[in-house]
C-alpha cells in the first residue's frame, strides 16, 4: 500500500497479514522514503515495469524505523515458544533500531537481553508466555485493576508511577505512624512525658495531598490513583496510646472513613459524569469489590456499584418506555434503586445535557437510601418541566392532589414559580433542592418553547396553592405580587354596580368550593368583565386572608389597587361584614402609616379611609356607610 503525505515523503506500508505464516520474515512494517532523494537517483523505466495499477519509477533502500526485534529487516530472528535460558541462533543479534519487546526500549539498554533465565532477546508477541511476560512487566501496578495493555495510556502510565511512589513513601509514613510520639512533642505537663501518643494526621495528610493530585490528573488516571490509594490506606488501623490526642484526624480508623467518602464521592462522579467505557467502569468496580473492609467500613462495601448509563432498566425509564422502574426479567426483579449521592449526580448531567423530560421520568420512579432527601430532588421536578418548556403540566405536577410539591413552598418559591408561569423566562442553573432556585443572582433567560400563562390559569394556580400552603397564605408579599398581577398598571373600567353586587355571591362561592383542589371559575363570571372578575376573584381572596388573621405590611398589598380603587372599595364593603375585624384592621394600617416614610407614594383614598375610620372617638355605626358609598 502507498500513501502520500504532503510532497515529501512517500509512506510504505507492509500488509501484515502477507508475513503473518513467517515470523521471520525481512520486511520491516513501516518504511519512509524522501521523494527528493529518490529523483536525482531515479532513472528512466524499462516498459517492462509498466503495470496499470503501479509503476515502480525509482528505487532506494530505505531507511529502517524502530521495531521489535523479531520484525527486524537485518538480523533473521527464530521464534519459539518460552525459550529463556539463552538466545536461540541469532537472536542476540541487533541493529540499532532494535527494541526490546518486554522492556519497550532499545534493545541496546534492556539489561534482559541475553540474561540467563530471562532471555528478553528471544520474546516475540506470538508466544502467550512472552505476551504475558510482557504484560506483567509494562502494566505494573496497572495489573491489578486487570487492565490490558491496549488501556494503558501515557496518562495511566504516569498514574501508575506515582502510585508506585506514593505506596512506599505511605509505608514509611505508617510505619511512623506505629511508633508513636514522646507526648513531651505535644508541649504537655512533665508528669505524663513518657507517654506514647498515636497521631495520624501525618499520614491523612499525605493521602489527602496524593488524592489533590489525582483531581489534576487525566479523568482514567485520576480513578486508578484513588481507588489504588484507598486500596492501601484501607490496611491502616489505629493504635491507641494511653494519651488520646484529640484532632480529628488523629485517630486512623476516623480519618480512613473520611478519606474512604472523598474516594467514593469522586470515583461516584466520574462514574456518572465522565466518559468511561463500560469495560473500564467493571474493572473500577471490580477491584473495589475486592478491598478488605474493615467491619466499620463494610457498609461501604457495594458504593461503587452504579447503574451504567446504558444498563437495559434505566434507559427504558429515560426512555418514558417503563414508568414503574420495575423490570422483570426471567423471573428476576429489577427495581431502580439507587444510592443517593448517584440521584444527584445523574440529576446533575441531565440538567447539563438539556435532557429535563428524561429527568422528570428518572425522578419519579427512583427509590434511593434517603427518601427525604430524595424529596428535595423530587420537588424539583415541575421546574424541571418548566425548563423542558412545558409550563402546563409544570403547574399541574405542583399540585397532584396527593402529596403536593406546593404544599412545602416558601413564600420566595411561590413567588419564583408564579414569575416562571408569567413570564415563562427562568433562571440559567442547574439545582439540586428547591431552595437553589430562590437564592441564584444568575440571569433569567427566556424558556425554550415555552408560552407564558395567562391570567386564569396564574390566578387559580395562585388560589389553590393558597388552600394547600400556609406560609403562602399568610405572607403579605405574596399578596401583593398575586394582585399586581390582575391590578393592571393600566385602569380596568368600573364594572357595573350590578356586576358588583352580583360577583359577591360568585366569589364567594368560588373561594368556598372546597370539593377537590381545583379552583372552578363559572364562564359566566368571566363574560362582560373577564379582567375585572379575575381581580374581584383576588380580592375576595384577599378579604378572607385579612379576616383570618392580621396581615403585616399591608400598605404594599393595598397599594396594588392604585388604578382600581373601585376594587379597593368592593374589598371595604366585603371586610364590613364583619366590623370588628374591618375596625382593627383599620388599626393596623394606621400604625403603618405612622410608622413609614414612603406615605407620599399612599393613595389619597387609603389616607382618609383610614383616618376617618380608625379615629376612637368616632361612632363605629355613624361611619358604617362611608366607604361603601363606592358601590
Ligand atoms: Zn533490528
Ligand atoms: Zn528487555
């Protein structure tokens, strides 16, 4: 086969598979020729070179690259199978491209080449004693994880001498660890001096320091490093002197957990996160399994043992294919239960990836260790489906009638999800509870797909969280959001009076409905004054609100009907049917105008209502019609 590359050079390649019955054949694999050489030496071709698919117009010997030296072009080499007491004819012989197959390096340097016992100048790939040989002497330590050679990457070569390193400076350490300290180094009184104290902070640092280092390294490299490191410190036990310092990391029994969890949790990510064969994961997995736990530790025994990516169960819950996450297969139960730290991981990718449906699948079927952990990330799933763009079923995944995502809001989460439905915009994050998503300062972005709510729909969203959440209810900025939603910067026009009057009736008995969780809103209701209605809805709610118990502030939740005060004044008229309450709320508003210094932004109206209202020395039944006069 003939390549070109660039104009220079002509590569020629041996096809393998011509030699493959003649191990000792001359050709070598590889072999470059300069082009410019070639023309000043190239002559004319003879015709009887003439071929239709090739024609030889030049010839040269070429120059030989590095091969191992049963390839070699120079010296024949004679195989046989496990030959190791002397070299077999000519075998000994080199020229100086030669490499040693056990050692990878010029044959000149293997210290192996004609050593009795250890022939090197004899291996070739094709005997399996030689192929191991090899292996063994290449991989290293690597050979414990059951890597093969085709793994090995300059990275893991590089991790593989640092473990090796790091292994005999951990020995010595322990070994310091064992002997112990004069207690006359830790500055005590004179009396107990001839004490030995055990401390293994020393040695919990120098694995702390050696697993920073994996962190920088290559993601494969930084795997082998932890799991090899844990598989030694796991062999420490602690020695207890008659003096207990009480660092915490003196004792190695403590410090081997905490060390163990930083392993696990980074290993655990890589295994979610990074982007590891199926074959290299096992071979994590396996030589975890095979560490000697101590009793305290053996609950960690099976942490590492993750679903892969494309284990046949998880792939048909992302898929929507299995709502369950139950697979029965030849009589066996699969249930997709994962350890908690591996929800987050995956909760974390998929957010990252955009894949929100496929989250929202995932997280309503997985069963873990901690359920109530497990909840937080659940209740993360209607913002989830906001971000996949589909705020309508986000709104109704908020408030099943069952265990309601709504019923454990904040007031700040309240508000954050009425925010999403009207403006169908969110915050670029990815989270991991609910609370994340009221304390970011990261933009809000507009929602791919996404089609904001109108004001039916934010307004019985707004009332039934209301019903089903009590800190929603009795917080006064979620008030004042949810009316200026349907207080409209621009005026509304006066409803009639006979509207008014009417929606008192129709209110009420929307508000009253308590049969389901559903807010039903009569179309009729919404004919001639759709706008008007919805506020008239709030406001009733609001009425309620104020009657149940005092409402702090309540100037900013009064402010919203600046452009409606017609409202404000159906909203009088509700609160008289109870005069003791209208009259202590009065109160109340008062002492908050007293106390403020914003009253300029005040409406006029607020101002004399209250101040004729809430005088002592008026006459509750003379002032009885003021404000109703608005209706
Ligand atoms: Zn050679
Ligand atoms: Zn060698």
């Amino acid at each position: 086969m003939c390549t070109t590359v660039g104009t220079e050079e002509i590569i020629i390649l041996s096809d393998d598979e011509d030699c493959e019955d003649d191990i000792s054949c001359n050709e070598p694999s590889v072999l470059i020729v300069e082009v410019e050489d070639v023309k000043k030496s190239g002559g004319a071709v003879p015709p009887s070179a003439l071929d239709e698919d090739l024609v030889i117009t030049f010839s040269r010997r070429a120059e030989v690259l590095p091969h191992a030296r049963y390839d070699c072009p120079i010296h024949p080499f004679t195989p046989t199978d496990c030959e190791i007491g002397a070299p077999v004819a000519a075998n000994q012989l080199m020229c100086d491209q030669c490499f040693c197959y056990i050692c990878d390096k010029l044959a000149s340097s293997c210290e192996m080449w004609c050593h009795s016992g250890v022939c090197h100048c004899n291996s070739h790939k094709r005997s399996e004693f030689w192929s191991n040989h090899r292996n063994c002497s290449l991989l290293g330590g690597l050979k414990t994880f059951n890597l093969t050679l085709s793994d090995i990457d300059s990275h893991l070569r590089q991790a593989e001498m640092m473990l090796h390193s790091f292994r005999l400076s951990l020995a010595t350490q322990f070994s310091s660890f064992l002997m112990g300290n004069m207690l006359e180094q830790y500055g005590v009184s004179q009396s107990i001096q001839k004490c030995r104290v055990f401390d293994y902070t020393p040695v919990y640092e120098f694995v702390s320091s050696f697993l920073n280092k994996a962190d920088k390294q290559d993601d494969r490299a930084a795997a082998i490093m932890r799991l090899g490191a844990a598989e030694n410190f796991l062999l420490h036990f602690h020695v207890s002197g008659t003096f207990i310092l009480q660092s915490p990391m003196a004792n190695a029994a403590e410090a081997k957990l905490v060390l163990l969890q930083r392993v696990i949790a980074s290993v655990q990510r890589q295994m979610v996160m990074a982007d590891f064969t199926p074959e290299f994961i096992h071979k994590l997995q396996d030589f975890y399994k095979r560490f000697n736990f101590p009793t305290e530790l053996k609950s960690m025994k099976n942490s590492l043992t993750v679903r892969l990516w494309d284990d046949v169960l998880l792939v048909s819950v992302l898929k929507g294919q299995n709502v369950s996450g139950i697979r029965k297969d030849k009589g066996k139960k699969d249930v997709l239960v994962e350890q908690f730290a591996v929800v987050l991981l995956r909760t974390e990718l998929l957010q990252q990836q955009h894949r929100y449906r496929e989250l929202c699948r995932y997280l309503r079927v997985v069963e873990t260790d901690d359920s109530k952990l497990l909840q937080k990330v659940q209740d993360l799933i209607p913002f989830f489906m906001c971000m996949a763009g589909d705020l309508g079923s986000a709104l109704s995944s908020l408030l099943p009638s069952v265990n309601a995502p709504a019923s454990r809001f904040t007031p700040q989460l309240f508000l954050f999800y009425l925010r999403v439905f009207k403006t169908a915009t969110a915050p670029k994050l990815a989270v991991s509870q609910p609370a994340q998503l009221c304390s970011t300062d990261a933009a809000w972005e507009p929602i791919k797909d996404a089609v904001p709510l109108s004001h039916v729909p934010l307004v019985r969203f707004a009332l039934r969280v209301q019903r089903c959440c009590s800190a929603v209810f009795t917080d006064s900025q979620c008030w004042t959001t949810l009316l200026a939603v349907v207080n409209t910067l621009a005026p509304l026009q006066d409803p009639s009076p006979q509207f008014l009057q009417e929606a008192k009736d129709v209110v009420t008995s929307i508000l009253n409905d308590q049969h389901g969780s559903n807010i039903q809103i009569p179309r009729f209701f919404q004919t001639v004054y759709p706008d008007q209605a919805m506020l008239l809805l709030v406001t009733g709610a609001l009425c309620l609100r104020i009657l149940s118990a005092p409402l702090s502030p309540a100037l900013p939740v009064l402010n919203t009907f600046k452009e409606n005060v017609w409202a404000l004044g159906w909203l009088w008229g509700s609160l008289s049917s109870s005069p003791e309450r209208l009259r202590s709320f009065l109160l109340e508003i008062s002492k908050e105008m007293e106390s403020t210094t914003d009253g300029d932004h005040l409406l006029p109206f607020l101002c004399t209502t209250v101040s004729t209202w809430s005088s002592p020395t008026d006459n509750w039944d003379q002032q009885s019609s003021g404000p109703l006069n608005y209706l």
